[in-house]
C-alpha cells in the first residue's frame, strides 16, 4: 500500500499522544501509574538527581502531582521490575526474558555472543566478552552472592564482602567497583533482582520464584511482538527510531517490521516538510488515531527530564520537532548554552525551549539557572512555563522558586550552533586534562 501522508503537526501529536503527554492525563494511583509504563515502554533509570530521580521526573511530566511510593510498590507487587537501566513492565517479561537469557548464555564460561546488536551489550559497560573473562576469573562471587541472597533474602549491596581475585578495570566510572559491577550483571543475566528499597538504598534478591513463568517466543515472534510494542510507544518513527527504543530495540528487526506491514498492524506514513531517506512508520490503527488525535487534541505545558522517552531519540526529536537538543553535563559550564540539567519544554505540539534547575534540598529553594527559548516561541510560552516551574517545586516540596534576573534568552535550535559550542567544548576538556 502507499504510505499514508500526514502532516509534521500530526505527526508530532500522534508521537506526544503515544507518550501519554497530552491530556487527559493519566490517574495518578496505581493502577493509573502501571498502565501508563505500559503504554510508555520503560522508564530510564539514571544516577543523576538535580531535581528528582528520573523514572519518578517521567511520570510526573504526565501525571502532575502523585506519590512516588507508588512507583515502589509497584516494583515490590513485581508488577514493574528493575534492570541496571531501566524499570520495565513485568507483562513484557516475554521480550525481556529474551533478553536476560540471550545474555545469560554468551557470559557462560566458553559462551559465545548472540545475535543482537553489539555483542549482546546490554548497557553499562557489561559488554558479554569482557563480562565472561571477568567472571571466569572470579565465578566464587557469583557462588558467594547467590547463595547468600537464596539463604538471607534481600539484602544491600553494603551487606556484602568484595573478595574479587581479578577487580573490574574499564578506564571508566566503574573502576574497582567489584560488587556493584557483579549485581549488575547478575541482574542482566537474570539471577538476582531488585526486590524493593530501604532507606533509599536498593535491596537485592534471588531471582529464582520471582518473576512469573513465560512462554518463550520463537524468534520471529519476539520480533514482531517487540516492533509492535515499539511502534505503539513511539507513535511515528523510522527504522532507526524502532531500534533505539530502549527495551524493545535490540529485537526489532526489519523483517519484522515487513511482517506486520504485511498483516495491516504497521503502516508507512510520509511526514509533510520531514525530509527522510528512509520510511516512516505508525501503528495500523493509523486513521482511527488521526481522527482522535484532531478530534480531541488538548496539548499541555510541561518540562522534559533529558532522558524522556519522547525525546530520547534525538535525531527523531530533531526532525519531528525542528529542536536541536544534547545534554550539557560534561560541557564546561563557561560553555554551555542550555545547562547543566537543561529541561526541554513541550508547549502544546512544539518544543518551545528549555529551563535549567536545580534543588537545593537543604534551603528548601527551586533554582532556575536559565530559561532559553527559540526564536518565535509563542508569546504564551513563558507564562505557561512559570506555571510548570511553580507545579514542579511544588510537587519536589521546595518553598520557594528562584528565578535567573536576566530575561530569557533566545537560542537557535539548530546542529550548527551546538557543533561550535561542542568544538569548544573539545577543547576546553582536552586543556583541563593537559593540565591535570
């Protein structure tokens, strides 16, 4: 069939919608909270914690005021569960259950690499190769940590003894960082899991009699299931944009992707004024969504976490949105134009710009450190955003807000303006590590 034209405004409504970013907005309980992980895919975990901790900043860009709680007791009801990246429904264990033994099998001793992508890395350094000499040269810790997880139950990771032969060395974060490296990958392999929090800290657990029994798909119905989640979530996206959808993106694979063209459950589109080498797609459902998305459009102001599903995909967030966006932390401050914790704003169906903030949790203060917009932001951008600021100090519990004196400033959203400002920033890193 031909593609089905739409144009970029529809497309972007069909990505917001997808995400669950326009109203009506999600119910804030539970039941509410689950359904719309679901619907999302994931939530990205993330040690950075500037104004709250990621997953927690997702939802409240959709949900608006709700008790983070839930988001625990979701995880310790096994309804949600935890990898080193990412909180993931439980209801996809089929997909990621795929994943985990795919993994399990190419760090065996003498195993070998899968047939994903890159070796079957799956994120954080814990690359199969080096995991599988690593653990060969310490399998007591494996031994160690399982037994004792199977005997006591959860436990912190502070509760155990680093008794490495061979420490892991990557020239990265993660030097030395034995036991939390070993956790990491055994929750990757599926044999321990996150089984709640105590004061903040994660409590590990045996997985065996955890997660619930799946049926293992065959390989082409992994496929096809993952690309429909995929495609469902992300609303409107190419090839590339399937595949870098975190969870689902190392099973989507172009057959799939002919197959369910092929049944009606995706369809091509071609997005007016979005110039692209390669097809487009959107779930097959296409024209009914269309009809509800034009019918009933009601956008939102609110502010993106870096790591938003919606916007995680850069290129697409590019192309979809006319905005150019890459996170500044390792920028040097002097060059930064964003900031360090840059929020994008989604303002009805178009990026208007960004805030920086941050919270001082001790004094109790909202700092904003900058607002930028792009040039032609509606007049009734910065209104809506003072509102949005005020609802996320709010809901952080923060007193008061701060605001920069300098007027807002306006910045092109464009590849250009970032590659001078990143040349620079190259540079100024390069000379600070000379002088080290």
């Amino acid at each position: 069939m031909d593609p089905v034209r739409i144009s970029a405004r529809d497309a972007r409504r069909l990505a917001i919608a997808a995400q669950r970013l326009a109203e009506p907005r999600p119910k804030p309980t539970r039941a509410g909270i689950l359904a719309l992980v679901r619907d999302i895919g994931y939530l990205q975990l993330d040690p950075t914690n500037v104004v709250a901790r990621n997953p927690v900043q997702v939802l409240w860009s959709r949900l608006r005021a709700y008790d983070p709680a839930l988001l625990e007791k979701l995880i310790r009801e096994r309804e949600l569960f935890e990898n080193p990246s990412l909180i993931l429904p439980t209801s996809d264990l089929a997909i990621h259950g795929a994943t985990m033994r795919t993994y399990r099998k190419a760090t065996d001793p003498g195993g070998r690499e899968g047939p994903y992508r890159k070796g079957d890395n799956a994120g954080g350094g814990t690359w199969a190769k080096r995991v599988r000499g690593w653990m060969t040269k310490n399998p007591h810790m494996r031994r160690a940590v399982l037994a004792r997880l199977k005997r006591e139950g959860p436990l912190p990771l502070t509760a155990f003894e680093d008794r490495t032969v061979v420490s892991w060395t990557s020239g990265g974060w993660n030097d030395e960082r034995n036991l939390t490296m070993l956790l990491a990958i055994l929750q990757r392999r599926g044999e321990v899991v996150v089984a709640g929090r105590r004061n903040g800290q994660k409590l590990f657990g045996h997985a065996a009699g955890w997660y619930p029994k799946t049926t293992p798909l065959a390989s082409s119905a992994l496929a096809q299931e993952a690309t429909r989640r995929a495609v469902r979530a992300v609303g409107v996206g190419n090839l590339r944009t399937l595949v870098r959808q975190y969870a689902f993106g190392r099973h989507v694979t172009p057959d799939a992707v002919a197959a369910l063209e092929r049944s009606g459950e995706v369809g091509r589109v071609e997005i007016e004024g979005v110039a692209s080498r390669a097809p487009w797609y959107a779930p097959g459902d296409l024209e009914r969504r269309l009809r509800e998305v034009r019918d009933r459009w009601e956008g939102r102001t609110t502010l993106l976490s870096p790591f938003d599903n919606l916007i995680i995909d850069r290129d697409r967030t590019e192309q979809l949105f006319d905005y150019f966006y890459r996170m500044e932390i390792y920028v040097p401050p002097h060059l930064r134009t964003l900031g360090y914790w840059a929020m994008p704003v989604l303002h009805d169906d178009r990026i208007v710009g960004s805030v920086d903030p941050r919270f001082e949790r001790a004094e109790g203060e909202l700092v904003i450190n900058r607002v930028v917009l792009v040039p032609g932001a509606p007049r009734t951008a910065l209104p809506a955003i003072r509102r949005a600021v005020d609802e996320l100090a709010e809901w952080v519990g923060a007193k008061r807000v701060s605001w920069p004196r300098r007027a807002p400033t306006a910045r092109p959203a464009t590849r250009a303006h970032l590659a001078r400002t990143q040349t620079g920033a190259r540079v100024a890193v390069a000379t600070t590590r000379r002088r080290a």
